[in-house]
C-alpha cells in the first residue's frame, strides 16, 4: 500500500512559519535532506503524522545558501542542519547546536557543495 504523500514548494523566509503550524498539529519530524541542482541547493523537510507525509521543499542558491534553523521547534534537527552545513555548505542561522563544520570529517571540504570535479 502506498503511503500518502504531499509535497509544498515554499520560499525560504516562509519555512518557519510552516514548520511551527505542522509541530501545533503534532507532525513530528522524518528527514531533512539535500540534492544539489545546477545553481541551487533543493532542501525537504519531511513531516509524518498518522502515517501520512507532508514535505516542504524549498530551493535557495548556491553562491549564497542561507535558511533559518527548526531547531527551535524541533530541537533534534541540529544533526541534519549540521550534516547540510558540512557536506553542501548550507548556512544555517541559528542551530541550536552547532558544530562548526566538525560533524564530519571529510577529505574534501563541502563534498556536495560544488559542481567542479574532484580527482584524488
């Protein structure tokens, strides 16, 4: 059986709002994840309640990848807003804790972060 599924496409500056109205209606959060495009950076936030997903897609540049942190509506999103800083080179404003760059340790810095090729 397929699960439900929705997907909104949002701009940045609205992400919160949309993020405190899910957690008032008691979705808890799946995933935040990533994929690079040619001149951006497609981010989802996956929402699950009773089995059905709610997905909030929005799309920021890559020169000047900048969102605001969920971490104070979901705390635990530090490790995926981390994780997005460290290997696409996201700016998160205001992760509750921040690493710094140092979730993980990786041979390239920001590996997803740039579309030039890289050759060991």
């Amino acid at each position: 059986m397929a699960q439900e599924q929705s997907f909104e496409i949002i701009p940045v500056d609205e992400l919160l709002v949309k993020v405190e109205g899910l957690r008032r209606q008691n979705f808890r959060l799946v995933q935040i994840s990533a994929t690079r495009l040619a001149e951006q950076l497609e981010l989802t936030y996956s929402f699950d309640l009773e089995h059905r997903l709610t997905n909030l897609r929005l799309h920021v540049p890559t020169g000047d990848a900048k969102v605001p942190s969920i971490t104070g509506v979901y705390w635990a999103a530090f490790l995926y807003e981390n994780e997005l800083h460290d290997l696409f080179n996201l700016q998160v404003k205001g992760i509750a804790v921040d690493f710094q760059g140092t979730l993980y340790k990786t041979a390239v810095k920001f590996p997803f972060g740039s579309t030039k090729a890289v050759f060991s």
